[in-house]
C-alpha cells in the first residue's frame, strides 16, 4: 500500500497463508491483483454478483478479515463491479458471507482515512506494541533491533538507530 512496505517474505505465517491458498479450493482457484490488493478466489455467477473469497488459516482476526475483505468489494463497486464476498477458513469448514452494508462500508472508509493520515506524517508515530506483534510479518519493521517477542528499548529510539544507519549508509549492519 503506502511507500512500496511489504511484510517479510520468508514469514512463517505467511508461506502457511500461501500453501493453504494454493491447496484449499483448488477447482474455485482464480487469483486477481489489482493495485493495492489481491484477492485469493474470485468466482463468476451467472446474472448474480461476483463471488470474491479470501482464504484464511483461522477466523482469530475476523473483524480485520472483514475490513480486507470490505475493501476489496468497496474497490470493485467502485470500479463498476458487483460482488460479494465470503471469508473461507478451510482447516475449520467453515464459509463467512460478506456483504459491503452501509456499516462495513464505513469502517472500511475509516480505516482507509486513517492509513492515508498516517502516510502524511513525516515520521511514523511510536511504535505501540500488542498481542499480533508477536507473530507479525511486519515485526522487524517495527522492532528491527530485538528479536520476536524481545524489548530493546523504545519505539522511538529504534527508529532514530535505523534512520541513524541510513544516513550513515550502513545498509548491512
């Protein structure tokens, strides 16, 4: 999204999200990217809306599933697109319908506003530590100088170490 930020590749998590993607719904399996997101299953319907799935490991994070989830179909209205969607966690069976209500359509305006908010600032705010840092595939973007799970020191000083080793041009401290 903003300033090109992508999680680690190499997250655990993740390659666990991309295998069960690859392998969960294989007949259904259509992936489309467009700017900004990528959407795991998409499925026509005959005279019906588009059917847009995302494929999760749990419903642990469901209210953020839905807000991905939300912004998906916000975009394809947008775009002149009918969908609805459904969140699929395939190791617990079950399907979650999604429809873009007047409700998730705000929240999911909220969200964005806030993001783009936070894009202006010169400077990322403090780093606020919470339970999904630990198994976060953004952790080393946050926390670069302690391990998963670690605390050395604050927020702020680690982003004035990491911009301190910037400016001086050692990339592979």
């Amino acid at each position: 999204m903003g300033h090109a930020i992508e999680p680690y590749r190499g997250h655990e998590l993740l390659a666990l999200g991309r295998l069960l993607q690859e392998t969960a719904y294989q007949r259904q399996r259509k992936e489309l990217s467009l700017p900004g997101m990528k959407v795991d299953l998409i499925t026509p319907r005959d005279g019906d809306a588009l059917l847009v799935g995302e494929v999760k490991r749990s419903p642990r994070m469901q209210h953020a599933q839905r807000l991905q989830l939300g912004y998906y179909l916000l975009r394809l209205r947008e775009a002149g697109v009918a969908a609805r969607g459904e969140l699929r966690y395939p190791e617990q069976r079950i399907v979650e319908p999604v429809e873009l209500t007047a409700e998730l359509e705000s929240a999911v305006q909220a969200a964005v506003s806030e993001v783009e908010s936070l894009l202006t600032l010169p400077v990322p705010p403090p780093a606020v530590r919470i339970p999904a840092c630990a198994n976060c595939a953004y952790h080393e973007f946050c926390w670069v100088d302690e391990p998963a799970g670690g605390e050395a020191g604050s927020g702020q000083q680690r982003r004035s170490r990491r911009r301190d080793r910037r400016a001086g041009g050692s990339e592979g401290a």
